[in-house]
C-alpha cells in the first residue's frame, strides 16, 4: 500500500472502498511491478499528513529511523519476491500483506497525538484535522507543488485526484450557482487585505538578515493522564500568566469553568515540580481582562485595572502592585483615569533613569465595545508618583494583546476588538444576547499592526513596524534570544449557539535585531490565550487550562505542548536536513490558505446580513446586479482598482459596495461593524495612497451625484444651500454649474472626485481669488459608525464633523480618516460665473519655458517669491485673480516605453524644462489690466526665454485644457485625461515663507540629472490670497492658510515594481524630496492634506498636515467613532515606503 502512494485523510468511512479501488489497481498492474526492497517500507513511509509523504533524506542522518512490524517485514519480503508474483497463492499473500500495511497506517492516522518527535519535526503544515485537511485542498487547487518521493507517483496522483473528486461531490451540492470562488490570482504580494508579512512581496525563502531564524519542534509535553497534575488549583481559564523567574510563574485571577464566575486569586506555580501555591488577589482588583506586567529588579508585579467578576461586569479603575518576596505584601497605586478592559501594561525607564509603568490599549469600561487610544504612565521608582501622565496614544489598539519590553521599548501587537457588551446579569449569554445576534463576529483580530514605543528617546512616539503575517489576538508570547515569539490565538469568533472558538496553530517571531517576522513550524494542538514558559533546559511550553468533560462530569485538566529551539540553518541541529526553503514555502501557503478562508467566511457572513436587511435581490446575495461584491465574483476585479497602479497589488478589499439609497449604505455600516469589518469611503478613486481599496469593505458613493439648486428645495434647513452628492467629480460639478451660470473654485483634474478634494481642502487656480473649496462647505451629510445618518452643521451638536470634514485630511491612513460614509455636501455663496455670457472667454494662460539652467532655477524660484510677497502687487484689486506657478520638470516619459531593458534606461538622456505658468481669471477688462501690470513681471522671472504661449478660453474649454481631456463627455464621466504613467509615487511640501533659491537649485539637480531618468516633475502653487482670509486657522481643520506656496513632486514610470530601476526611481525621489525638505529649514511647514504619505499612520504625522489643528483633529476623530470602525492602513510592508521625513 505504501509503494504505490496511498495516503489516508481521516474518512474511515470510506476506507473500504479505497481498499477495494486499490486492490483493482494491483490487479492491473501487477506486470508493470519491479522488486521493492525491504527497507521501502520502512524509510519511505507515508507521512501522517494528507498529500505529504515522508522519505529519509528529510530525517537526520544519525536520527533513528522507523521501525517495521514483525508481520509487516514478513509480508513485505513475500511482496518483493517478484519471481513468484504471477502465482496465485503468492498473490493472496501479496494482498494480505497489503491489508496489514494498509491497517497500520490507519493505527497511526487515528493516534496522531502520540506522534513521535522525529514525526513532528518534519511536519511542515501541521494539517492533522479535517478543517486543516480542507485548507491543504485548497492550497493544492491554487497551484501549491506537492513533494513525490516514492515509487508509484502516478498511482498516488490518481488516487488522489479521485479522492478529491469524491470530497468535492460530498461537500459540494449545497453553493449555489455562480458562487464559487474564481481562481486566485498569484500576486508578489497577499491578496487578503488583512495585514501581512512582507514575506509575500518577494520568494519566501528570502530575507534581508543573515541571522538565522529560530524555529521550533513542537511535541505534546506529557501523556494526557499527567496533564491534570499542572492544573491550577483554582482553574484560572483566560489568566494573565507570566514567568517572573527561571522557575516561577503566576496566574492572575481568571475565569472559572463556566465564564460566569471568576477567581480572585493570585496563584504561583512552580515550574520545576508543576506544583501550585496560591493567594487571595487584594480588594477591589480585577480578575479577568486586567493588565498585569512584573519588573524583575524590583519584584514588583502590578496589576492594572480590567473586569471585578465573571461574565460581563463592570470595569474597574483599580491598580495595585505586589512585591513578590520572601513574604508576600500588596500595595495600592492610584487609579486609572477610566476604566479599562483589556488594556496592556509595561515597566520601562525614562531618559532620567525613572521607572514608569505605562497602562495603553484596551477597550472603555462604560461598554466593553469602543476602542481605547489612551496612554498613560505613573512613576513607580526611585518615588512613587501621584498621579497619572497623559502620553500621545498608539494609532490603533484593542484587547487581549500581546505588550512585551525589549532595550527598554515597548512592542504592541496582536489585539482585537469586539468584546462583549455589559450586561445587567452576570450571565454569559445575557452578555451576548445584550448587543450580539446570531452570526454576529466579537473578538475579532485587528490589522496585525507591531508598534514600538522607544521610551530611551528624547521625544517618545509610537512608531509602526512591520506588520505580523497573520492577524490574531488571544496569543502567547514570550521573548527569547532576541526574538519576539507569538504563538496561536483567534481570528474571530462568532456568536452560535454553544459560542464557538475558532484558535489557531500558527506560530510567528519577529526578529528583534533585524525588526522582520518569520513563519514558524505550527503547534500540534490549536491554542488560545495559553500559559507561556521557558524552563531551564531552554524548552518552551504551552498550556491551557480546560474542562474535561467525562460520562456527563467536568474534571479539569491542561493542554501542554513543549518546544524545542533550533535554528532554520540547522546551526543548533546539525543532522538536520529538510529544506528549509520548502519549509518556508509550504507554511506560506498553508497562511495563504487560512487567511482566504477566513475572508471569504467573513464576506459570507456579510453578505447574508445584508440579505437579512433587505439590501440584496431576493434570493441573489451575491450577484452582480446587487450592490455588494465580494472578491470571488468577476465583476470585482474592475471595481476594486483605483487609477494609481503602483497600490494595485494592495487592493485587494473583501467586498466593494456600490450602494444606491442611504439606507443601503446605513445597511453596509452596520453589518461590517457587527462582523468586525473595517469600513472606508470612495468617491474618485484618486487616493494618493491607494487605500481606500485596500481591504475589509469598501463604500463606493459614486451613485450618488445630485446636484440640487437651493431654490429647487423645501427642506426649510437647508433651503438656502446647493446640495451635492457625495459621487460626484470635479469634472461634473464643474459643467453643471457652468451650465447654470456659477463656478466652484476647485483643483486641476476634472476626474478628481469632490469629496476628496474638500477633505484635503482644495486649493485650485481660483483659490487666492476666492478660497478653498471646502470653505464653501455649510454642511455634511453622513452615515456615522453606528449606521444612523447624520446631519452636520455649525447651529448643532455634530459642528465638529464639519469642522474636522474642511480640510481634515483626504482619507489616507489610520489617523486621517473621516469618521464616516459621506453622503452629501451642503455647499453655500458659490460664486457666479464673471461674464455675463457662458461662451465668453474668462481664462488667459500664459506658459513661458526658460533656459533650463542650474542659475535659471535659482533665479526663478528668487524672483517668483519676490512677485509673491511685493506689498505693492498685492494691494492691486485683481492680484488675486492671478495664479503663477512653477515647474522644474524632466520629461522623458515618450523615450522610456515599458520594454526598454534597466540596463539601457540610465543612458536616457533628461528633457529638462523649467516654465512658469499663469492663469488669469476676469472679463477683458480685468485681461487688460493685467497684461498691462502682471504679464510683463512674470516673463521677467527668469532669463532666456525659450518659448512663450498666451491663450484666451471660455471656463469649460479652460477646464479641459489643464484636466487633459477632449470634451465635455470625459470632462463629466471621470475620464483621466493625462497619460503620463500607469504608476505614480509624490511627495507635497509647505513653506510658511521665502526659501533660498539655491534649495530649488539642488532640486533642479535632482530633477535633472537622478538616474535613473524618467518622468518626473515639481509644481509649486502660491497660497495666501483669500485662502487665508475667508476663515482663520482654527475655524476648520486645514491649518496652512497663511504659508506662502506648497509644492508637489512627482514621479512617473510604467515598469513592474519589481524592476531594479523602479526600485531605484522610488530611493531616488525619496533622497530628492528628502534633501529638498531640510533645505527649507524652519520654512518647512509641513505637506498638503490631498497628497498624505502612505507611511503616515501614526499620530504624531498628524502635525505634518493638520499643524496646530493636530490635536483637535484627533480628538474628534476618536469621539465620532469611538469604536474606531472606519480605520484605513495601508499594510506596512517593502511596497509601502517610510515616510519622507
């Protein structure tokens, strides 16, 4: 049976109709059989895992091998006596011999958890269970090679095929038509849009480090009879448990076997001789959902806040610390500002050599629901503080985390959210009756973000860092050799009858020295929220207090799994010889497989809460023709994309909704809140980072496109303001206002959507004359994290979500985002069109291009700020009708096609162009005014002209000319009129006033001369004007009013990103932004809200767009969506640059 592949997989059921196939296989083949030694049976054994077979060139040289059977060898002998086999009685024998081989195997299949370690050490993907078997299949499906080391492969294939065939047939009957998932494609990078590794972007195998990366051979601790010795007197399921010595742990409190009572104890445990010792927790402390963190040179361990009670109680702000000596003595700390559940602790040391205990994260105490962005710190040594200090919190946070300290800096990863609500009984069921129906998601896995807080530093910040490759919460983890170990956890649960869990069994490290994660060997037993140790011989061990259910009688009893360390490259374990980069490859793709699994059971369950909301065609959840659709159908892949295709790898969202009604959209909000779901926002789909497509369920408003004139109105509210819909592009608006006589300042590109530009701020060539778009704004219209629809104004309470909505930020990253689905603009004062006839020219443009000079820039840039600041021009009554500005440009776009080779690209030679262009907005008159006192200065401003053009356009034609398209048709449809490169990457800098012309000398250079060339260019736009006149700084959320110009470099290509010159382009446009910035010195003043940097998602980059309206802005962020239900990160991996500064 083993020589011809036969692999068992868990289905007894249909063992004896695999017997009868294989026998009729030997029947017909028996002629093709050649002699088979003896030791096939024994060093070419099957391996305990389905599709995966074992050889001895995967097992140490010196490890022990296999052992046959007694009988097996007899009758394996009588096998491979070939000159015999053509007779009869000698067949019987061959059979039954293969029936005995065949009943072995089923021996050891169906007592797995007695696998011995040679076994478990060359297990790549711990796939021993039926859902674990599934996910192999479905790795298998995607194209996943599968090792062929024995005789018989074609046999082997065959029976697998049939098996898989049969499987399908079993599984398959229930998916209705159309609903089966398309082939994925493969992709350099993840196309789940949960957080992943960077291990996706390039071959598994390969990493930055030469430092070898530790893994484990996980093996069961003890025989099942020894587990209930290590079982804590007081159970203590969902403990904090750390190990505070060599030999020493500690439970904290923890629930009791039926989650409605919980133990105040303090319970230590011996870890050499599995005894237990315990005391009584101090009064008013918390049990369960506490924070608890030890500091080993003083022997204090403290215990912060968290849930007083089992089930669902109220939270508590308790703290108290206990001095871990010869004899036990509490102390109390003061209290936390708020209660907290779940929240993280951690003891770390100032610049001052002052020991604070830092208390982050978590959820608030008055719900158990909306996240906590809190942190806090309080002096414990040399003096005791009195009170607590408010630090900037970490950009995203949640309960059951992992917080450890390494070089005095604190790692935080591995939280989720979606706990239980409060209850008015301390009951489990009443806790998720409260605020859960059925189907409904809780304690859901966030995005996988790593953030360290560096407390050594001057100024401390919390800093993101590489993302884990598998999103979970509940994890155990430990630091061990300079490595940050995360082991198992939960993706989700959700709420069934009996509340089903569903942990995992993966194992993940970060590399502490070289801050990148690997994928480690999986546990032999699923794990959630374990005991974590390293005993004196360097073993790990995992265990998990469970009950024990027996002829209807619980008796308590743990889980324990122990590892053993060794080192990929087999440093540690010199006869070890499996591959490691096959190792590496196969728990990618067993990752790859769960996280798509899960995915598609998180959309699932959102969809059939749509239908249940009546948002769907009957019978019809996922069709196209609905307003959802999930990433397995066809019509998904053109509507997930956004014009940028440098992010396309990144857009891979779980669903993108086009919804057509507000309740549709009220519908989507809130089942994604009650799946754990991130939600974002589309309108134009220009997201300078890509990430409103980028995972979770995207609300695409572009459906939504009224324009309504306040006279058409009977709303007595809002009778007086023009509404526009939240879908509606610049373009549009642009030609329906037209055609009604008025003009709405706004940006350049007519495809831009105006929902975007209004939360960037919108500056454009009418900006100095009139203002930013966004201070025409008298009112939103939203549907809040809640799913109700709101109406903000500045008469009533929701002035706060207009304010932030005018310039807060344009809905890039975690801390810009606005805290919900706009809907609707409420726009007031639009200006008239400034001729009295449509088809009147209103718009002179003037292009001068210069000699393209190192001393022309320098020049330029010096007399352009002069022209800006002359105190003469700027009292002439239509100064601000006129808008210059500058470019330094390397135009070589035409030269450079997609299949031109790297090699032959730096020989290109740069098109340089520096031109200074100006717009002119007024009826002939005004033109007349201002070629006598304006046009003569700007073809001043440099030396040499090249070339000059002057033009005169009526608004539209004008409109079409800067946006790139050729009618009013692309003009209104979103058409993107400039061809300039499939792929962008830009930087936008402010300046609060005059910069030296020699920093636009060195940026010239850069533009210029870089290598490689491509086309690339820098735009500098004035400021000031009415920008900064209409409102002052503080009464809307963008802040640069009174800054002189902002500027925007850009950089194009249309090569792969994995070509070395676009890896090179996007170093060099980072270096060129980079110097251009320090340059400026203290006349940097931060970037333009429109163009955010993707790796800008922590708080204090908030500065950098929102200035002194920072801290106002993510106060109201946090207050509008508490839960932070509308989170938006870019998955932080090699794609996704660090921030330019």
């Amino acid at each position: 049976v083993s020589s011809i592949g036969y692999t068992h997989r868990d289905r007894p059921d249909r063992s004896a109709y695999s017997l009868k196939w294989i026998r009729s296989r030997l029947n017909k083949n028996m002629a093709n059989i050649k002699s088979v030694p003896r030791s096939l049976f024994c060093n070419k054994m099957i391996s305990l895992l389905p599709f995966k077979r074992l050889s001895s060139d995967q097992l140490g040289a010196n490890e022990p091998q296999p052992q046959c059977r007694s009988s097996a060898s007899r009758a394996s002998a009588q096998f491979s006596n070939t000159s015999v086999l053509r007779q009869r009685r000698f067949f019987r024998l061959c059979l039954v011999g293969g029936a005995c081989m065949f009943c072995l195997q089923l021996v050891i299949v169906t007592n797995h958890h007695r696998r011995t370690p040679e076994a478990t050490s060359i297990e790549m993907l711990g796939a021993t269970g039926p859902v674990e078997r599934l996910l192999i299949q479905e790795v298998a499906q995607k194209g996943a090679k599968l090792e062929d080391w024995a005789l018989g492969n074609d046999i082997k294939k065959e029976v697998e095929e049939k098996d898989y065939e049969e499987e399908k047939l079993e599984e398959g009957q229930d998916k209705a038509a159309g609903t089966e998932e398309a082939e994925v494609v493969k992709s350099p990078v993840d196309p789940l849009r949960r957080p992943f590794s960077p291990l996706y972007e390039r071959k598994a195998i390969e990493t930055t480090s030469t430092r070898p990366a530790l893994d484990l051979i996980f093996q069961p601790k003890v025989s099942e009879k020894e587990y209930f010795q290590w079982v804590p007197p007081h159970h203590g399921s969902e403990a904090v448990f750390l190990q505070i010595q060599p030999d020493l742990g500690v439970a904290v409190g923890g629930f009791k076997d039926d989650y409605n009572t919980a133990t105040a104890t303090l319970q230590f445990l011996n870890l050499s001789t599995s005894q237990w010792t315990s005391t009584t927790l101090p009064e008013g402390i918390a049990e369960t959902h506490n924070a608890v963190t030890y500091d080993e040179k003083q022997e204090w361990l403290y215990i912060v806040s968290g849930q007083k009670g089992g089930a669902c109680l109220p939270a508590t702000k308790a703290v108290a610390r206990v001095h871990v000596g010869q004899n036990l003595t509490f102390e109390y700390l003061p209290d936390l500002p708020e209660a907290r559940y779940g929240s993280s602790a951690a003891i770390v040391t100032d610049e001052s050599s002052h020991k604070f205990l830092h208390v982050f994260g978590g959820v608030r105490g008055e719900n158990r629901r909306d996240i906590a962005l809190d942190h806090w710190r309080l002096r414990v040594y040399p003096t005791l503080g009195h009170e607590w200090e408010t630090l900037p919190g970490p950009p995203d946070a949640g309960l059951h985390a992992v917080a450890k300290v390494y070089n005095n800096s604190i790692y935080y990863t591995a939280f989720g959210s979606q706990d239980f609500a409060l209850s008015p009984r301390a009951n489990m069921k009443k806790c998720r009756e409260n605020d859960f129906k059925v189907s409904d998601a809780h304690h859901v896995a966030r995005h996988g973000l790593l953030l360290k807080y560096n407390a050594s530093a001057s100024n401390p910040t919390w800093e993101r860092l590489q993302d884990m490759p598998l999103a979970l919460c509940h994890a155990a983890s430990i630091i061990y050799r300079d490595q940050l170990f995360v082991f198992g956890g939960v993706q989700t649960q959700v709420a069934l009858k009996g509340g089903p869990i569903l942990p995992e069994r993966v194992s993940q490290a970060f590399d502490l020295k070289t801050q990148e994660w690997h994928i480690l060997s999986n546990l032999t037993e699923v794990m959630y929220n374990p005991y974590i140790w390293i005993d004196s011989s360097n073993s790990l061990t995992l265990m998990r207090p469970h009950e024990y259910q027996k002829k209807g009688k619980k008796r308590p009893y743990s889980k324990m799994i122990q590892g053993k360390f060794l080192q990929t490259n087999g440093l540690d374990v010199p006869n070890q010889t499996h591959s490691k980069d096959m190792h590496a490859n196969r728990q990618l793709n067993f990752l790859q497989a769960r996280k798509t699994t899960v995915r598609r059971e998180t959309s699932e369950r959102f969809l059939a809460c749509l239908k249940g909301a009546g948002q769907s065609p009957p019978g019809q959840p996922f069709h196209p023709t609905g307003i959802c659709h999930p990433f397995w159908i066809p019509t998904y892949q053109g509507l997930r994309r956004s014009w940028n295709h440098y992010y396309d790898p990144l857009q891979h969202p779980d669903l993108v909704c086009k919804p057509r009604t507000e309740s549709q959209v009220s519908a989507i909000v809130t089942c994604a809140r009650r799946g754990g779901q991130a939600l974002c926002a589309r309108s134009g789909k220009h997201s300078y980072s890509g990430d409103t497509c980028t995972y979770g369920v995207v609300v695409d408003v572009t459906e939504f496109k009224d324009i309504i004139e306040p006279s058409s109105q009977s709303n007595a509210t809002t009778h007086s303001y023009w509404r526009m819909g939240a879908g509606n592009t610049l373009g549009r608006v642009s030609f329906e206002l037209h055609q009604r006589g008025y003009v709405l300042p706004a940006g350049h590109c007519p495809s831009v959507g105006l929902t975007g530009l209004i939360l960037a701020g919108g500056q454009g060539p009418l900006a100095r004359l009139y203002g930013m778009t966004s201070d025409f704004v008298a009112g939103v219209r939203y549907v809040d994290w809640q799913g109700s629809i709101v109406e903000a104004m500045t008469s009533n309470a929701y002035k706060d979500a207009l304010w932030l909505a005018r310039g807060g930020g344009s809905g890039q990253g975690g801390v810009f985002s606005f805290p919900g689905i706009i809907l609707e603009w409420y726009m007031q004062d639009i200006p008239k069109l400034i001729a009295s006839n449509s088809s009147q020219p209103v718009f002179t443009t003037i292009t001068i291009e210069f000699a393209p000079t190192l001393d022309n820039a320098e020049m330029l840039m010096e007399n352009y700020q002069d022209f800006l600041l002359d105190k003469a021009l700027l009292e002439d009554p239509y100064i601000n009708h006129l808008t210059v500005e500058v470019w330094i440009a390397n135009m070589v776009k035409s030269k450079i096609p997609n299949q031109v080779p790297d090699n032959e690209r730096n020989g290109v030679k740069p098109r340089k162009v520096l031109k200074a262009v100006a717009y002119f907005y007024g009826d002939d008159d005004m033109n007349q005014h201002a070629e006598t006192h304006f046009y003569p200065r700007v073809r001043a401003l440099a030396k040499h002209v090249k070339k000059s053009k002057t033009s005169r356009q009526t608004y539209l034609d004008f409109q079409r000319t800067i946006g790139g398209v050729g009618n009013n048709q692309e003009l209104t449809s979103g058409h993107h009129g400039w061809n300039l490169g499939d792929k962008w990457k830009g930087y936008s800098a402010v300046a609060s006033d005059k910069v030296p012309g020699s920093v636009f000398r060195e940026l010239a250079v850069g533009m210029w001369d870089t290598k490689p060339q491509t086309y690339r260019y820098t735009e500098i736009k004035p400021l000031r004007g009415s920008i900064s006149t209409n409102l002052g700084e503080l009464d809307s959320a963008f802040w640069h009013r009174h800054a002189l110009f902002w500027s925007l470099s850009s950089h194009f290509w249309k090569a792969p990103e994995s070509s070395q010159y676009v890896q090179n382009i996007l170093r060099e446009s980072s270096q060129i932004h980079r110097r251009y910035e320090v340059g400026m010195g203290e006349k940097f003043a931060g970037s333009y809200a429109g163009y955010m940097d993707p790796g800008s998602t922590v708080p204090h980059d908030l500065e950098r767009y929102n200035g002194g309206n920072a801290a106002k802005a993510a106060a109201v962020r946090k207050s509008l969506d508490p839960s932070n239900v509308f989170r938006l990160y870019l998955p932080n991996n090699g794609l996704a640059t660090a921030s330019a500064v």
